[in-house]
C-alpha cells in the first residue's frame, strides 16, 4: 500500500468557520486556564481517508481543549495529546457525525494530566478524533490520525502569529512551535510516532519542530518481516521517545516500536513499564473498563493516573525544556525502565 506517499503529498480541505470557545475556571485552584474551541465536526477531510471500504471520504472534526498556564511569559512549549480507539457517540453509534450529537468525550480524558503539565509551564491541547474512529481501519487511519495532529499544530502555529480561525485570546507570542511534544494513547499512540518518523517528520507544518513523543499503550502496527518497509512509516531514531505500556496491559504489548528503533537511534530511547497498569485507566472517560490481566494486582485508576502525572511531566520537561530527571532513564518505584542509548 503506497499510503506514506500519498500522505505526503495530502492536501487538507477544512471549513474556515469562527472556532466556538468556551472558558472554564482554574484548574483546582492552581492557575491553570482551560479553555475548548471547535471549527465543527464537518471542519476537516484527509484526501484517501474514507468512512469504510467503498464509501466517502470521512469528514472529519477539529475539536480540542486547552490547558495552560493562566499567565503566559515569554514562549512555551507546546504538547499535544491524542486519544485512541473508542466508541465516536455516546449511544454506542460508530458514525460521524454522531446524527443525535453527542460525541464521546474521549478527548477530556486527559484533563488530569494536561492540568499537572500546565501548573508546570507547558501549552496542553487535546483533540478529538472520534471522526478517524467511525472511518477506514489499518495504515490509512494512522495517515488521517497523524494529519489531524499536524492540522491542530497548523492552527496553533497561525494563531501564534496571530493568523488563522482560532481567536483565542492571550496565547498570541507566547506558544513555540519549535519546541512541541506529542503523547498520542492506543492507537493514537501509534498516530504520533507515524507522524514524527523519521519517514514523515518533513510533512509537518512549515515553522513546526517535534522535539519528543510518548507513545502511550500504543496499539502495534504491522509488518511482515522487520525490514519491511512498512517498519519504515514508524521507526523514529532521530527524536527522543518513550514508549509507555502497562505490565498488565490487556490490549497492547507497545513492543515493536523500541524493536523497530533501537539500533538504528542517534537519540535516546526509553521502554516505559508501569507494573500492574492496564490499559484504559489512563484515559478517565475509558475507566469503566477494566481490561487488566491481572486483576489480583492491578493499580487503581488513582494509582495509575499518579504514574502517567509523574514520568510524562519528567519526560517532557527534559526534552523539551532540558531539564534533565533520572526518572526518565532509570524509572522510579513501580515503573521499571529500560534506555537504549545512542547508537556511536
């Protein structure tokens, strides 16, 4: 399948309508601003990308929520989060629109951990891509989740230089797109790391720089054999990952992404293992499923929110801002982890 070609040369159709916005007070009292706009659930196609096998193409929505510090000085990093493979309706419809609009909110899943990377200085915005879980399954869903990321960065970039639809006041002058971070969970995991591959980190926006990713429980992809060039689309050896899978995962092993890089890595690389961590808990909207396999021992959500609000932050403030925590390399109680060092 030639889909890396074709998602190179992808041409984005997106209605330009006024974002609607919404404020929400501070984060529990800590100074952090949130904040959701959305240009509609019809705002956005990926030529290719279809609703099924023989059918349209998807329309597809680009909607997001914002967390930030309430006062911004000088530039900062950004980091975007994605959601995986989840229901797109709350009545348990898998179409898109959602024809009664009421779309789930996987997107909000995160909110506790974009409120903890907020309170310590980062720009956090969280997309929604129910649309890409209506449509086509396979390689050709990651090309439309990846073009979804880099569709958000795009309008972040533009609303920085105070361009574009998005009008949200107070971030103009102070986000570096330079300087991004991406978490993708599940198979949004595997979204993130196709995007910032070595194969595809040219197709970013002009002006936008993926500095570090964090493949959450990602979903594995496939590939016949290891040098297949489907290994291609998803090997990153030039930015700093981590791959962050549950010991007691029931969906995902997350392997072949560190299989994939290391020895080839010109960067560091980090295999993430929380003990006793499942899959869904680190998404609050998922946690009514408990997919773990083993249940005797497995972490309560609390417990494996605490994981995600210690290593993500540690991780993305090395690599993005240098400060520099033995957490990422070498883990911490609970959290075993394995570096692959550079290569040379």
């Amino acid at each position: 399948m030639a889909i890396g070609k074709a998602a190179a040369a992808v041409a984005i159709a997106m209605v330009l309508a006024a974002p609607t916005t919404s404020a929400a007070p501070d984060g529990h009292g800590s100074g952090v601003r949130r904040v959701e706009y959305s240009l509609g659930d019809r705002a956005f196609q990926v030529p290719g990308f279809h609703t099924g096998p023989g059918g349209p193409v998807a329309d597809l929505e680009l909607t997001a929520v914002v967390h930030a510090p309430r006062t911004l000085v000088g530039e900062r990093p950004l980091v975007l989060l994605a959601h995986g493979y989840w229901k797109p309706c709350a009545d348990d419809q898998w179409v898109w629109p959602c024809p009664s609009g009421n779309a789930f909110p996987s997107y909000r899943g995160y909110d506790y951990l974009a409120e903890d990377l907020a309170r310590q200085g980062f720009v956090v915005v969280s997309v929604s891509v129910n649309g890409v879980n209506a449509g086509e399954m396979g390689e050709i869903a990651d090309v439309a989740r990846a073009a979804v990321m880099s569709r958000h960065l795009r309008l972040w970039r533009d609303l920085n230089e105070g361009k574009g639809p998005l009008k949200l006041p107070g971030f103009r002058g102070h986000v570096d797109l330079t300087n991004v971070g991406t978490l993708g969970h599940s198979r949004g995991g595997r979204g993130a790391v196709y995007q910032a591959s070595d194969k595809h980190a040219a197709e970013l926006p002009a002006g936008v720089r993926i500095k570090a990713v964090l493949p959450l429980a990602p979903a594995d992809y496939y590939a016949p054999d290891p040098e297949a060039p489907e290994n291609l689309d998803y090997r990153i050896t030039k930015t700093p990952f981590a791959v962050m899978t549950g010991g007691c995962d029931g969906a995902v092993s997350g392997t072949t992404f560190i299989e994939n890089a290391k020895g080839r890595n010109v960067v560091p690389i980090h295999a993430v293992t929380p003990k006793n961590a499942n899959h869904n808990y680190f998404n609050t909207e998922w946690s009514y499923d408990n997919d773990s396999t083993c249940p005797a021992t497995a972490l309560t959500p609390e417990q494996q929110r605490k994981v995600a609000t210690t290593y993500v932050p540690a991780f993305f403030q090395q690599y993005l801002n240098g400060r520099k925590n033995p957490i990422v390399g070498k883990g911490f109680p609970g959290v075993d982890v394995v570096t692959h060092q550079p290569i040379g």
